[in-house]
C-alpha cells in the first residue's frame, strides 16, 4: 500500500468543512480504511507542529511561511523530502500556489504528484473581462497550466470536467472520478415535521429544501423566483446555509424575497449541524439547487442519498446522474426550475419514487470505498511525468 499526502491549504475538520475540503477527508479516509498509509497535511500558523486525530485520520499543520502566509510552507517542503520515493502527493489547492510548491518538491525528489480542480477550473468561471478573471487566466496560462502538466495525472470529476481541463491546455493524463458520499442519515418523520411545526408549517405543507454556501454562483435568486411562480398553492422553502457569509448578497436576497410577495414562505434555516441537517432532509419533499457552475456538489449527492427527489439545474454538472433518472435536470432560470419542480410538489408517489431512484444511484456510484480503490490504482498504476 503506498503512503498518500493530501495537501490543502485550508483545513477545518468536522462540521465546519467545506465541501472540498469534506472530499478530501472522505477520500483520505477511505483510502486509510482500506490500509494505506495516508495524513493531510496543511500549512496552519496557528497551529504549526502539532497533529490533529480526525476520524482516525492525521492531520499535520505546517507552518506557513510569514511573508506567503498559506501559499506556500518551508517546513511542510522539508517534510516532503523525507517521503520514500514510492509515496504519492495528492494536492487540492488550484488557485493557491501550494500547488507549485508540491510540484516543485515532486520534481525534486521524484515523487508521482497528483492534482484535483473540483471544478475549479470551469472556463465559465472566469470568461468575462473582470480584473479577477483576468488574474485567473494568466495564472493558469504561466503557473497552474504548466504545473499541471509535469503532473502523474489530474482528476476530474465528470467527463465534462475533463473536456473543460483539455480545452484549457492540460495534457496530463486525466482521470474521471466523482466524488463520493457516506450513507446519510435522516431523522424520524416526527422529528422532520417538529422542525415543520417550528416555522409554523404542519404536515399537508410541500416543503423544498436548499443546503449549501449561500453565494451569487448558487442562484438563489432563481430558486426564489420559482417559488413565486409555482402560485398561491406553492410549497415552502427552507434555505440552510449563512446568508451573512457575504452579506451583499444575502440583502440582495432578502429584497428579491420581499419582491416576490413570498416572505412569509422562505424559512431560513442558518448554519446546519448533523443533526439539524439529519432533520431537515426528514422535514423536506424535494432538494432544489440551481448553481451556474458546481464541480459537484456534495449537498446533491447527500441529499440523494437521503432518498430526496433532486432538481438541479445544468451548471450543477449532474448530467450522468439525470441520465440515469437519478435526478431532474433543467435549464438555468427561474422558468425552467418552476416547470421541472412542480410534477414532484404536486404527485408525492412520484416524488417518492425519485428520491428512491436517486438513492439507488448514489449508493451505486458514489461509494467513497469503491472511489478509493480506484484512486489507488490509478496512483500505482500512471508513470511519472515529473
């Protein structure tokens, strides 16, 4: 079994993880379950030198370098050279130059790097003209471009991914790989319609659900116009996510809700723990996200494993999974997401027979042990580039 680094420049254990950072400790878990010897390892002032146990999994803090903060760590690069030759450097970092730095040590001591966009790299997010998009462009051209190149392989997770890394000028061998998901697990009908009763909502209620960051690339507003135009009869809708995390825009939202004459039908829900989470999939009749651009989003695929029917517009990159019916896939736009949620607010048999279907396929294919095995193979089995 070889020995795996996984390397990310930010690193908040638990609840509190994001969702890359949630795949990087589902996929470094898996991996150790099935015997390799694996850590995290992140650059971290605060908590330089020290190693956190996470679910039986190491996670070693680096620190960072004063002048790059957690770009770049000189501790965390001598570390890399005491690796045996066989071990295996698996960076998450697309736009921080940890990334160049894990090249950089590949080279050196003749390591296999592996890299993983999640989605990071969608054209689509940087084609305008912006200062930021810009600054993206020219990165990926003179760093992130190159790096990836002298890469042992680069991970996408969809065939469309993949297409999107080509036409950017990678030519490392790519791996298509979802993401994974543990079993979720949902509370008791009892609990789901306590949370129901807690926003003045009874049973009869038709409930959709949005979990996730609460940021303009998530289309909030489209969904909150659906609702608007699903009628007088329409469901409620319960968003769980910060809506101060970037605060512009959660006004923003608060002034299309009020708009839309529906206040009174938006429930929002704030962050959500396990539990909380647990009873929200129990309180909901379908999920709903509506992102314009998503590598894939982990609150889709728990959300299929809760046995929840799914509509997901086509920025969400689900097209394998509608393929299969797993899910209900439409166009961007209020519109589309208001034609595509109504035949499932209005038939519960049918809206119970997707969510099976839905669970059905994220049980088959997004199993993290299976996405495990894969990885490791395919760390053994490409040649080094470096």
């Amino acid at each position: 079994m070889p020995s795996i680094r996984h390397l990310v420049y930010e690193c908040l254990p638990g609840a509190y993880a994001g969702g890359v950072q949630k795949m990087v400790f589902e996929l470094a878990s898996a991996q150790r379950r099935l015997g390799a010897d694996v850590e995290i390892w992140t650059p971290d002032a605060l908590r330089a030198g020290s190693t956190e146990i996470f679910d039986e999994l190491p996670i070693r803090y680096f620190a960072s370098n004063p002048l790059l903060g957690l770009a770049r760590s000189f501790r965390l690069r001598q570390e890399i050279a005491t690796l045996p030759k066989t071990a295996i450097l698996h960076a998450h970092n697309t736009f921080n130059p940890l990334n160049l730095q894990v090249g950089a040590a590949a080279a050196e001591h003749g390591l296999k790097a592996f890299y993983h966009p999640h989605g990071a790299l969608d054209p689509a997010l940087f084609s305008d003209w912006s200062p930021k998009s810009l600054k993206k462009r020219l990165y990926i051209r003179a760093a992130s471009g190159p790096n990836l190149n002298k890469s042992a392989g680069v991970f996408a997770l969809t065939p469309l991914e993949r297409n999107q890394l080509i036409s950017l000028g990678i030519t490392a061998p790519i791996h298509v790989v979802p993401n994974g998901i543990r079993s979720v697990t949902v509370a008791s009908p009892e609990q789901g319609l306590a949370l129901r009763r807690r926003h003045g909502l009874d049973a009869s209620d038709r409930v959709m659900l949005f979990i996730g960051r609460i940021t303009p690339k998530k289309r909030l507003e489209d969904i909150i116009q659906a609702l608007s135009l699903l009628g007088a009869s329409a469901p409620h809708l319960f968003i769980a996510g910060s809506p101060t995390a970037e605060p512009d825009y959660g006004e923003a939202l608060f002034r299309i809700v009020r708009a839309c004459g529906c206040a009174a039908r938006v429930h929002w829900l704030g962050f959500l723990d396990e539990a909380a989470k647990s009873a929200a999939y129990a309180a909901a009749d379908v999920f709903v996200h509506a992102s314009e651009s998503e590598g894939m989003a982990l609150a889709i695929l728990e959300a299929m494993s809760a046995g929840l029917p799914v509509v997901a517009t086509r920025g969400c990159y689900m097209a394998e999974a509608a393929a299969t019916h797993a899910l209900i896939q439409c166009e961007q736009g209020a519109d589309a997401l208001a034609a595509a949620l109504a035949p499932l607010l209005a038939d519960p048999a049918r809206a119970r027979a997707q969510g099976l279907a839905g669970q059905a396929h994220a049980h088959r294919v997004h199993d993290w042990e299976a996405l495990a095995r894969a990885t490791m193979r395919i760390y053994v089995e490409a040649p080094s580039r470096a």
